[in-house]
C-alpha cells in the first residue's frame, strides 16, 4: 500500500499570507495526485488532480505542484474561506488501492 | 447539474445489518464509478471502494474487502453501500463519490451509528 503522509498536521497561518502544505508518497506516483479542502460538516472539495491542475472554480491563489514523491499545495493570500482541512490523494494503482493523507488542518493565527 | 444524494442518518445496534444509497441525478450513472469513502469521528478519509453501475464490476480497498458490499442499480440511478454484521468501529460519516480515481461531485454524507 502506497502511504500518503502530510505535513505539517495543523498549519496555522494569518489572512493575507501564504501557505505551504506539503505531501510525500512512499513510493513514486508520478503525477497522479489529488488535493481536497474539507470544511466542517461538510463533503470534500476537489482542488487539485495530476498534481497541478486546478479543478473547475478553483480561485488562482491555489497552486499545486511536485512529482513522484513530494507535493505542495499552496495558498498565495489566504482568504477567510480558505481556513479548512486539506488531504492529498493517490491515484497511481490498479487495481485501485487509492490512499489519502491524513490532513493539514490550516488555521487561523 | 450533477447531484449525488444519500440516505439518511442511521441508528442501529452492533450485529444488525445497514444499507444506505446514494442516488445520483445530471449524468449516465452507468457509465461512471461511484465510489465510497469513510470518515471516522474527528479522522481522515478512507476510500473503501467502488462500483461500475454498467456492469456491477466492483473493487475494494484490501482493509474493506469482506466487510462490506458495494452495488448499483441502475435502473433506479442508485449506489449502495451495506453491512451484514455492524460492529461499533462502523460508526462513521460515509460519502459516496463520482469517479474512478479523482472525485469532483460527493453525496452530502450518511452518518452511521453504532452502539455496542
């Protein structure tokens, strides 16, 4: 099984700044990753898939980016709304064992 | 517009069985998987497995296979998610999710309890 691991667990950021949100792979998944913002009592969002493309709506202050094992997401200006948990996802196998990390929590400083 | 819908919250007693759905609605739900993701009070998210509503081919997470059964009708645009035998450690938020890989349309979530 492919292990997802996010770092940090809890982010905690001010309105306005950016924010760094990264993603290792255990072993090489190309590009066949995914990101998704959770707000509380509520579904996933998709952000991201391949890694950098941004899902329909996605404002341009998020950007994703790596290859193979490391991945970020990032957040130029953080907007009040952009305060939620964050997960990444592989997609790499099949038959499907797809694995999500266990998220970064990204909170008001 | 593409819409998953589920059933509602679940209250049930450790042994007893569970199905809930997930009916979709704005696309040919025969022709794209439908997939299930757990989530456990205050935890991560757990993709269990999927289903292929035009031939009922399904695929499972190796940590759900044998504990759950994935369907879908489609002459009623309905995915399902059972148990035979609930255990307490059942108790979570389920979402279904269109897709096969990536999952860009969610239901809004059954919420299963399970007392022991």
């Amino acid at each position: 099984e492919i292990v997802m691991t996010q770092s940090p667990a809890t982010l905690s950021v001010s309105p306005g700044e950016r924010a760094t949100l990264s993603c290792r792979a255990s072993r090489d998944i190309g590009k066949n990753l995914a990101w998704y913002q959770q707000k509380p009592g509520l579904a996933p969002r998709l952000l991201f898939t391949g890694a950098s493309t941004r899902a329909t709506g996605v404002p341009a202050r998020f950007s994703g980016s790596g290859t193979g094992t490391d991945f970020t997401l990032t957040i130029s200006s953080l907007q009040p709304e952009d305060f939620a948990t964050y997960y990444c996802q592989q997609y790499n196998n099949w038959p499907p064992r797809h694995t999500f990390g266990q998220g970064t929590k990204l909170e008001v400083k | 517009e593409v819409l998953l819908v589920q059933s509602g919250a679940e209250v049930k007693r450790a042994g007893e069985t569970l199905r809930i759905s997930c009916e979709v609605s704005g696309y040919t739900f025969k022709n794209s998987w439908i997939s299930w993701v757990r989530q456990m009070p205050g935890k991560g998210l757990e993709w269990m497995g999927m289903v292929y509503p035009g031939d009922s081919e399904t695929r499972y997470s190796p940590s759900f296979e044998g504990q759950v059964t994935i369907s879908a009708d489609k002459s009623i645009d309905t995915a399902f998610l059972q148990w035979r035998s609930l255990k307490a450690s059942d108790t979570a938020i389920y979402y279904c999710a269109r897709g096969a890989d990536t999952y860009g349309f969610w239901g809004q979530g059954t919420l299963v309890i399970v007392s022991s």
